[in-house]
C-alpha cells in the first residue's frame, strides 16, 4: 500500500493541524493516567491516529503496517516538531475563490474587533479558532473588489482550513502582533483620554459647587 505522507508544514492544511493539536492534547490528558506497562502502546496508537490524520488513511489501514514502514513514515512526520515558517502573504486562492488579508489591523471595522475578542478570549481554543481569526480579515474578492463581509463568516471560515499552515501562522502572527500593538495604544488613549475627561469633570464639578455656594449666599 503507499501512502502519501507529507514531509513539510507546507503540505498540512491548517484541517489537520487543528486535528493533530486537539489529538496531541488529548494523548497528554490521558498519559496521565495511564501506568508504564501501557505507555508504550499508547504512544503507538497515538503515532498511527497522527499519520491516519495527516495522510488521510484510514486508521484500520495505518494498524495494519509493519512496524518498519510505521516508523519510516514517522521518521518523515519529524518535521511537526520544528516551527511552522513562512512568508506572509497576503493575496491567495482557495477552493475557486481569491482573498485579500487585511495585515493592518488598524483598518479593521467595530464588528470585526469585536469578533476577533470573542475568538481570543479563551487561550485554550485560539489553535481551534485559527480558522474564524482568519475569516475575520480575509476579504473575499468579488470582480476586483476585496471587501469585508460579516455574513459570509462561515463560508470564509471553512475555506481557511484547507490554507496550508506555512501561510496560516505567519499571517496570523503578523496580523495579531499588529493587532496587540493597537489594542496597546487604544488603552495608552484610553487612559490619557480617561484621565482629560475625569480632570474636566472635575472642574465641572467645582464650577457646579461654586455656583451652588454663590447661590445659596444670595438666597440667605
């Protein structure tokens, strides 16, 4: 039987590296309780529901290899233990449609803010999210305009699992640096602004009391 196994980040779609990161945190969750005399059959069946993954064979055919060609596809899959690199790139074609990604995140709409929060706000799910990160600035073409549009989320959010992940962690690191930065300087306005208003509340507050006072002398 031959299989197809890739040898690069480049030919994992970020679909399965959602899958191998959710099996990987499964095994460890696991590993906890299990006794020596176990481990090692666990590992094995963890290493065939990896290749199974990322090979797209069935897991009944992945059991039945010889231990040679098991760990000679391992050998292959050593690269999952390196960082994902790549260029950042942002015009690609998927599944028929083209996309622009926007890298500024300055230029990014309230509604988009707000969902980019919504997926960020648990760590534990931002590998699970990748996908809707990545559908909240990538603005499907329509003629020869890119344009933002909220409601094609999921149909946007599907087409960016079959990215390749050498353009999926790039882009997403570059695009979340920036966008740390300017939820950095927001909240640096914030403060200087909170600070402007508070101070002119207060004199407010002191031109009321005076007035107040100057009132209740005249009243007396």
């Amino acid at each position: 039987m031959k299989i197809n196994v890739p040898t690069s980040w480049e030919a994992v779609s970020l679909r399965q590296y959602q899958a191998i990161t959710a099996l990987f945190k499964e095994a460890e969750e696991k590993a906890v309780n299990i006794k020596n005399k176990t481990k090692e059959l666990h590992d094995y069946h963890t290493e065939c529901a990896l290749i199974s993954t990322l090979t797209g064979e069935d897991m009944d055919e992945i059991l039945a290899l010889n231990r040679a060609a098991h760990n000679h596809i391992m050998n292959a899959l050593g690269f999952i233990s390196e960082p994902i690199t790549g260029k950042v790139k942002t015009r690609t074609r998927i599944n028929k449609n083209r996309y622009y990604f926007e890298k500024n995140a300055r230029n990014i709409n309230g509604g988009q803010w707000v969902t980019i929060m919504h997926f960020l706000e648990d760590e534990d799910k931002i590998d699970g999210n990748l996908h809707n990160l990545l559908a909240c600035f990538a603005y499907r073409y329509k003629w020869l305009n890119a344009k933002y549009n909220g409601k094609l989320h999921e149909h946007i959010a599907k087409d960016m699992l079959d990215l390749p992940m050498t353009t999926v962690k790039p882009l997403t690191d570059f695009f979340l640096k920036d966008w740390l930065k300017s939820v950095r300087n927001m909240a640096v306005y914030l403060e200087i602004e909170g600070k402007r208003v508070k101070r002119k509340a207060e004199r407010q507050l002191a031109r009321s009391k005076a007035a107040t006072v100057g009132s209740t002398q005249l009243t007396d």
